[in-house]
C-alpha cells in the first residue's frame, strides 16, 4: 500500500512545475514549507484561543487587519467554506431571505440549506463561447431586490474562480439602499489588496463582508482564509459565534503560525515581492501574443456581460481554435511538459499564478505552449480532435427550497428519464464547485445533454450519488 506520506515524499523530488493552489508555490524563499512538529500544540498556556482570543491570536488577526484595511479580520483554519457559512449566518436570519449569484461556490448553497433560507438568484453574464461566466450586473441585484422584498442579504463571487470582476461599488450602493448585507466571496481575491496590476479589492468598494483563501494566491498552506468585516452591518459577535460552530474547535497552531507569518512577510517586504511578481506576469502577458492558435484570454469591461474588470494572474489559456478541448490540454501539459495546471473547463485551461511562481515557471508554461501552438499550426495534435459541442444551460426552475429538497424522498431514476422530475441533489464539475443543478431544481433537457458531454471531455464531475453519473435522484412522487 502507497501510504499519503509517501507518495507526497516521492512527489516533492518530481519536476514538476504547480501552476495551481497554494499559493506559495513550494517556494522556500517565501516560507517555511515545513514548521516543525513542536509548533503543533492546542490552547495551552501563553497561547490564546481562537475562539475567545484575548492575547497573541487577537494581535494576530489585528495585524490581519491593518494589512487589509478593514475593521477586524477573523481567522478561518477551516478554509473559505467555513468563512462563507459562518458568513451568511450571521448576516441572515434562520429562515430570511437571501440572493445568491447562480455561480456562488457549493458552500453559499449549503448555508442556504443549514439555514433554511428562501433562495433568489442572481444569473452572471457570459464571457466568450469558452463556458465561462461572467460578472453580475448591478441593475439585475435592484431588480431582484425589487422583487425579492425582505431580502437581508445579498452573496456574489468576485473575482470569480476564472478571475471575472463584478462592479462591487455599484451593487453595494444598491444592497444597501435595500437595507441589506453585501457578502463577498473573494476567495481568489486575496492578493488584491497588493500591487496596481490587479482590480481593487472589495472590501475597499463598500462590502460588509469579505472572505478570501490567503492559501490561493499569497504564500500560506492550504485551508488558511480570513473573513474580512468592513462595516457595522453584521455584529463581530454573531461572526465569532458561528465561526466557533463551522470552524473545529482545535484549530491548527501550525496553520495559525503559517497565517501570521504570511501576514508579517506581506507587511515587511509585499511591496517588493509584487512588484517583482507584476513584472514577470506582465511580461508573460505580452509574450504570448506570439501565439496563433492557442490565446491568453483577457475579458475587457462589458457592462452586458457584468464585466467591470479583470484578473491578470489567473493565466486562461483557450484552445477554442485547436482541436484540443481542455481536458486534453491539460493532460499534455502535464505530461509532455512537467506542468499542472489548476483546472479544465471544455475549451481552456486555467493556468493559476501567484506571488510564489519563478521566472523559470513563467518561461516554461511560455515555451510548452509555443511547441504546442506550432504542433497545432502543422495538425501535430489531429490525433486529439473531438467534436465540440456547446450546450448552454437555460436558467433554472426552482420549485422547491433547498434545504426542503434535500431532506425530501428521492427516487433514483436513469439521467435520460429525469426530465421535467426535481433534482434531489447537486451537480458540479470540480473545481471550481459550482452547481450545474441544484436540490429543488427542475431537471431540463439541456442538463440531461450536458453531463455525458462533460464526461466525453473528460472533466471531473462530483455530486450525485451515482459516481458514474448514469443516475440521478429526484425528488419522488406524491
């Protein structure tokens, strides 16, 4: 048996280049990448605990907050999800109304249901042909107000996972003429707050709260996030007691260590650290206008499309115009170049930078391409050649509530019989985690064409109980 411990032993002494999380890319220049064993200790003398912190974990997240120019900032062990769950329960009441954008992370679903909260949505934009979804509009959140009365709070992600910008000034100035909290998952955003390439952050434009995985994109391990509280609207409070319910009740001196000293390296050098870094990307940027098959994409401001701006650092590469879907590109990255990227959509890879990344990873994700997009100027890679279909998915038909939908009977029925049934459970294609169909959801034709599409592509589908994704429950007959 290949033991976990191993296999990453083995794993560390492979060439291969992580264009994906965490952020800190391995790096040893930016960090520890191991703390030693004595720094895992619980709440003993002289160190605080996090859930009642009065000593050195509250100058920590003190510290946290200065950085990030907000009025306190929270700790989560436990990633984003639980930020976001904690979140949207102290800004809700049990019972209250909330709308989310369509393409919120699965964690702002299963607070909705934990919370039992009736559920409007907010539908994004669409970039490109590439499945890509773009930002929500600000007139579409007053509508939706408008519609939804009573409403207590609004969630949208921004930057989205593909690093689509919403306009948060303008839509926080609308969730607050409502009366109501504007929660912001910005947990590909963390690095905003550092250097001018990158859109301003949210939690400078008027969100009351903000989540962001430090772990993404800045140097810290895996499962460290903070959520920002940038006004008065949500008392601290409420966010400590529910972080105290979603967070475990041991957290990780070890991750706290790593978040601290992720905080003290940004205050000390993050100037000069993105500085260097803005240099690089940008100069990967303009070199991959060589290309001619295969594209960097860079969505420009759309107001159709709720676009206000962009992520430079999160490197999309299309092969909309190769016969390579995004499956493919990936595999051949990894495979023939020694690269992993962090994702595949159908026709793009998602190629995630960070203030960790080399010069020498920038020239060999640049340099893989170039071979790759003369290949494709000679049909190299006909062998690869799929027939792509694109399937877009109406909006959807929500009959039930979450949270009713899930603790409902369910049949299980074959995919191609669930038409015009209710969806008792989610599909998504991870990563990213956003839901396809959601409990509660008419099942539609489009959907039910959509997954063995999917599937021929090679993405990763996660959800149903039927791993092979034959079968779906449905909510049963009454």
């Amino acid at each position: 048996m290949n033991r976990l411990y191993e296999k990453l032993t083995d794993y560390q002494k492979e060439d291969i280049y992580p264009f994906h999380m965490p952020g800190h890319k391995r790096n040893p220049d930016l960090m520890h990448t191991l703390f030693p064993s004595s720094m895992d200790i619980t709440e003993i003398t002289g160190f605080d605990n996090l859930h009642d912190p009065r000593e050195i974990l509250f100058e920590a997240q003190k510290a946290a907050a200065r950085l990030y120019q907000v009025k306190e900032a929270f700790y989560s062990v436990n990633g984003s999800t639980a930020a976001i769950l904690a979140a949207v329960s102290a800004g809700v009441s049990r019972g209250g109304k909330i709308l989310i954008g369509r393409n919120c992370h699965k964690s702002v679903y299963n607070a909705v249901s934990l919370r039992n909260l009736e559920c409007g949505y907010l539908f994004p934009g669409i970039y490109g042909h590439c499945g890509i979804s773009g930002g929500i509009r600000p007139e579409d959140v007053k509508q939706a107000l408008e519609s939804h009365p009573g409403t207590e709070a609004v969630v949208i992600s921004s930057p989205t996972y593909d690093g689509i910008v919403s306009d948060i000034r303008s839509i926080a100035e609308i969730v607050h003429e409502f009366h109501a909290v504007l929660i912001v998952d910005a947990a590909h955003g963390a690095h905003f707050a550092f250097g001018s390439v990158f859109p301003e952050p949210a939690e400078q434009l008027g969100a009351d709260l903000v989540i962001t995985s430090i772990h993404k994109t800045l140097p810290a391990p895996t499962q460290t996030a903070l959520l920002l509280s940038c006004t008065d609207r949500v008392r601290p409070e409420k966010i400590r007691r529910f972080l105290s319910v979603y967070e475990t009740s041991s957290p990780s001196y070890v991750l706290m260590a790593a978040m601290d000293f992720c905080i003290a390296g940004l205050e000390r050098n993050g100037k000069e650290m993105f500085r260097n870094y803005g240099e690089m990307l940008l100069s990967f940027r303009q070199a991959c206008s060589e290309w001619r098959n295969f594209r960097l994409l860079m969505p420009c401001r759309n107001k159709d499309q709720g676009i206000l701006d962009f992520d430079r650092s999160k490197l999309l590469i299309s092969a909309e115009n190769t016969c390579l879907c995004g499956p493919d590109l990936q595999q051949i990255l990894h495979d023939r170049f020694r690269i992993e990227c962090e994702m595949a959509g159908p026709e793009y890879v998602l190629a995630l930078s960070s203030v960790g990344d080399t010069r020498e990873g920038f020239c060999r994700l640049l340099e893989a391409v170039r071979v790759l997009d003369k290949e494709a100027a000679r049909n190299d890679l006909s062998a690869f050649r799929k027939k792509k279909e694109q399937i877009l998915l109406p909006a959807p038909s929500a009959v039930m509530q979450i949270g009713d939908a899930e603790e409902a009977e369910t049949d299980e029925v074959y995919l191609a019989d669930s038409v015009g049934r209710i969806s008792g459970e989610y599909a998504f294609v991870y990563p990213p985690g956003i839901p396809l169909i959601v409990p509660g959801e008419t099942v539609q034709e489009e959907f039910v064409r959509l997954i063995p599409e999917y599937q021929r592509q090679g993405l990763n589908l996660k959800g149903f109980r039927d791993s092979h994704f034959h079968k779906i429950r449905v909510i049963k007959d009454t």
